[in-house]
C-alpha cells in the first residue's frame, strides 16, 4: 500500500457525517470560536476517526463496500502502524487544550480500538457495539466540543450538556445499524453479529425510534432555553429524516447492495448538511 491507500482508508468523506456531533456540542457550550474549536475540529474528524476506521479496515480485511469505499484498497500491516500513529499524534496535539479532552479522547479510543481489535472486538456483538459507537461517537464526540468551546470542564456538572449530548448520541446511535444493513452477508461470514446482522430490517425501526426521540428531546431542551424559533427547524429537520429512513425501510431489498450502500451515504450526507447548516446558522447569530 501507497500513501494514497492509506489516505482512502481514512475515509475523510464519510467521516463528515460526523461533524455534526462536535459541532452541537460547541454550539451547546455557548464558547467562542477560538484555535481550541479549529485544533479540535482537525483532531477529532481527521486523525481520531481516521486513525479509528483505518484501524477498523486493517482487523475487518474487508472485500466488499465499507462506509465511504464502494472498492476499498486490501490492507496491510502498514495501515496498522499509520492508523495507530495518526491518533497519537492526535493525542498529543489535543493536550494543548487541557488534560480533560485527552481524558475524552482516551475515553473515545479505548472504545474504537476494542469495537475492533479480535482480542475483545465489540462489533462482535450487537448490543456492545451499538453501546461501542453511542458512547464514543455519541457522548464523546459531543462533549469534545463542549469542552472546546469552554475552557472550564466543571460545566459538564449541570443537567442541560448531558440532555444535548443524549439528542446527539440517539441520533448517533439510530444512523449507526443503517451504515451495516448493505454488508449484512460479508459480516455474517467472518463471524461478527453486528446489530443489522442480528436484527435485519427491524434495524429501521429502530432508527425510526431514535431518530424520532432524538427529534423531540432536541426541540424540548432548545425550546426552554433558546424559543421555538431555535427549537422547531431542529424538530422539523430531525422527524424530515425519520420520514426518509422510513421510506427506505419500505422499499429495502436485501439484494440491492449498490443502492442500499449509496442510500445510506446519501441519507447521512443529508442529515450532516442539515444539521451543519443549522449550526452553522446559530453560531453565526450569537457569535458574529
């Protein structure tokens, strides 16, 4: 493998769908746009959930589409050593914010390495591995931007960051079986029960289910803090999406992996650029 594979196997593109998450939680903590916000931003979403999924490609040794990669490049052992570089250097760039990220960042790669090195492999199982992503990408990719946004990590003691984080982490945590349902089969074969393998189309329902409870809990918090100004495009958005999923759901074949692989893509495409542009249109309203 080249350099070229090894940046493919980042999969900078898909990882996006990502930035929401960060994104909320900085917007939730009220902080300014500082360098902490732009080093995080640049750790999180190219050296820890790059280093993490190229880390997943090499134990995976996937033939068939992976999220972000219709033909992905065969690994090798110099993937391992990349991946595992790229996220200390990570490591080490993320401390110039304050001890407490690392500590969320330690957190979130503990999580991303045991949902797939074979020694515990979450991804293994169901539950772990919808319990694996929720908590990693869900609450930690939250609270890391929280706690760019403020400086003083006592704030994560009060009730409203966990409220935000739980809506990111429900729409997290919904999305997550949906990025499996086209690999369903190549899964099945190499012995990892994921929750799309174990559940098949009732995966659906359950998004149908996060998506709606993240929808109405979002709404809720912003509207008590903010006005229903605020608080309705998120509801809107968040129950537009669940109407998508479930129009996927009814018309899901098996069989058609090409188009289940580019309607997860798309759907998560769609759900990122809505949520980025109603960040982006708050931060710019109470920060500019």
């Amino acid at each position: 493998m080249g350099i070229k594979e090894y940046l493919q196997h980042l999969r900078l593109g898909f990882n996006i769908i990502l930035l929401p998450i960060f994104l909320w939680g900085f917007y939730l903590s009220g902080g300014p746009i500082t360098w902490r916000f732009w080093l995080g931003l640049f750790v999180f979403h190219i050296l820890f959930y790059g280093g993490s999924v190229a880390f997943n490609s090499f134990y995976d040794n996937d033939d068939g589409p992976i999220g972000g990669l219709w033909r992905p490049p065969k690994p090798t052992y110099g993937l391992f050593v990349f991946a595992m570089a790229i996220q200390l250097a990570g490591l080490l760039l993320i401390a110039l914010i304050n001890w407490w990220i690392v500590l969320v960042a330690g957190f979130m790669g503990v999580l991303s390495t045991a949902y797939s090195h074979p020694a515990i492999r979450l991804k293994r199982w169901p539950w772990a591995s919808v319990l694996a992503v929720s908590f990693g990408q869900g609450i930690g990719g939250a609270a890391a931007g929280w706690l760019c946004g403020q400086g003083d990590p006592t704030t994560l003691l009060a009730l409203r960051p966990w409220l935000g984080f739980l809506v990111a982490t429900l729409v997290t945590t919904g999305y997550y079986p949906l990025t499996q349902i086209y690999q369903r089969e190549e899964d099945r074969q190499r012995g990892d029960i994921t929750f799309a393998v174990r559940y098949g189309e009732r995966s659906f329902l359950f998004a149908v289910v996060c998506l709606v409870g993240a929808a109405f809990l979002g709404t809720g918090l912003l509207w008590a803090t903010l006005g229903p100004w605020q608080a309705l495009p998120l509801g809107v958005g968040l129950l537009g999406m669940t109407a998508l999923v479930y129009r996927w759901w009814r018309r899901y074949d098996d069989r058609q992996i090409r188009y289940n692989f580019l309607q997860v893509h798309r759907l998560g495409y769609l759900l990122a650029g809505g949520f980025v542009a109603y960040i982006g249109w708050q931060l710019m309203q109470t920060f500019v």
